[in-house]
C-alpha cells in the first residue's frame, strides 16, 4: 500500500533516470499504493506528454520526470 515497485522500467523510465528497485510514491499530486492506483493515474496520457512521479530509492527521496514515448 506504500508505493508501486519497479521491475522493469521501460524505455521512458531508463531514459528519466529510473532503476528497478524504486518505489514510485505519486504521480502528480495522486498517491499510488497499488499497480491499479498507478494506472488509474497514468490514464489519458497522450504520447509526448510527461508526468512527474515522487520516487523512493534506498533512504532518498526524488522528484523525476517522465515523458511518454512517441507513438
């Protein structure tokens, strides 16, 4: 319930600096405490356009942004 684990990072991921092992904490102002949470707030993104997600890695916290990929 606290967060969504990264397993695999996918392209857009790797590219804005995110590694398997980190827990993604908030997309935008919506907290994710589940796969369907993160969904849910990814939903209506449209390619080229970026989201910013607060990360837990080990003991830090950070802000990162992600842009979806262009189709």
């Amino acid at each position: 319930g606290e967060g969504v684990l990264i397993d695999d990072p996918g392209a857009a991921g790797a590219e804005a600096g995110l590694r398997r092992g980190d827990v993604i904490l908030r997309v935008g102002r919506a907290r994710v405490g589940s796969a369907a949470d993160f969904g849910r707030a990814l939903a209506g993104t449209t390619p080229g356009q970026s989201r910013i997600l607060l990360v837990r890695r080990g003991d830090t916290t950070q802000v990162v942004t992600v842009t979806a990929p262009e189709r």
